[in-house]
C-alpha cells in the first residue's frame, strides 16, 4: 500500500485549511490511467478526473483537468487559452515543469500556478477526486475549492 507521505497538494490545502479526503490505491501492477485508478478507489468514473498539462504555441504552460474517461480537446483547449495550438507537454518535462510525475500530477502545488481550466462536467459534482500529488494518492474536494486553490476558471474543454 502507499505511504502516507505529505505531497506539496496535502500541505496546500491543511494550509488553506481545506477539507478533502485522501484516497489511496496500490499501483504495483503498474495500472496507474485514471479508469483503474477510480475502479482500485471504489468510485465512480465521472468524478476521477485527471490533469494534464500542456504547451501552447506561446511556450506559456497550460494545465487542464478533465474526467478520466473524457479525452481532450486541443482545438477548443487553445481557444479558450487564447493559442493557436496547444499540445501534451512531453513527459520527460513533467517532474521539471510541475514538480510532479506522470500519473502523480495534481492541479494543486505546482512549482509554479499555471492557467488552470477545470472542464465544466465538474460543476455537476459537489465533490471531485484528482491526484494528491503521488502515484497510488488521490483526493475528494469540492469543485469550488479546486478552483480556488489553482485560480482555475471551468470551460468546456473535452470530446464529445
């Protein structure tokens, strides 16, 4: 099982003083995609989103945070960042841009406060799980929060 480490997201929010629920999961068998993530937490697809974190023409880094099951939309993902294209940073620049890897990134406690766009599904939930900052550490918190914390504004920014 995962040790209960503080990631720079936790010390975030007991700072803000923000109530969420921590959630963990074994990630031996290396099955860290976000539907194996929310099926090893016993919760439901539609709340489990990840974060993604891109790159738009600009070189400016965006970060959005979508449900698991849901696929990005590059071109409305640059539109409302106001970019001609954005695309997927790649992984090996995760850990230097965020401070967090792959499969371990929250939208929380970035090394530095990104645009974020939560997509606008959230707002259907009181209540969304995202990565704590580590594989194998999720978190519950409200909408409202998560966006507090990031500066985050919601758009509409998946598949149909």
């Amino acid at each position: 099982m995962v040790k209960q480490t503080k990631t720079n997201a936790v010390r975030m929010l007991d700072r803000a003083r923000v109530p969420y629920e921590l959630l963990t999961y074994d990630y031996d068998d290396g099955q860290i995609d976000g539907r194996s993530v929310a099926k090893k937490i016993g919760q439901r697809e539609e709340i489990v989103y990840k974060t993604l974190v891109t790159k738009g023409t600009s070189g400016q880094l965006y970060v959005f945070v979508i449900p698991v099951a849901a696929e990005l939309h590059v071109k409305k993902a640059a539109a409302v960042v106001g970019e001609k294209s954005v695309h997927m940073l790649p992984v090996a620049d995760i850990e230097k841009m965020t401070g967090y890897v792959r499969g371990g990134c929250s939208p929380i406690g970035m090394k530095k406060l990104y645009d974020t766009y939560v997509d606008e599904s959230a707002l259907a939930h009181e209540q969304i799980i995202v990565s704590a900052g580590k594989i194998g550490m999720q978190m519950k918190l409200s909408v409202q929060d998560l966006l507090k914390l990031t500066n985050g504004k919601t758009a509409h920014v998946i598949k149909e």
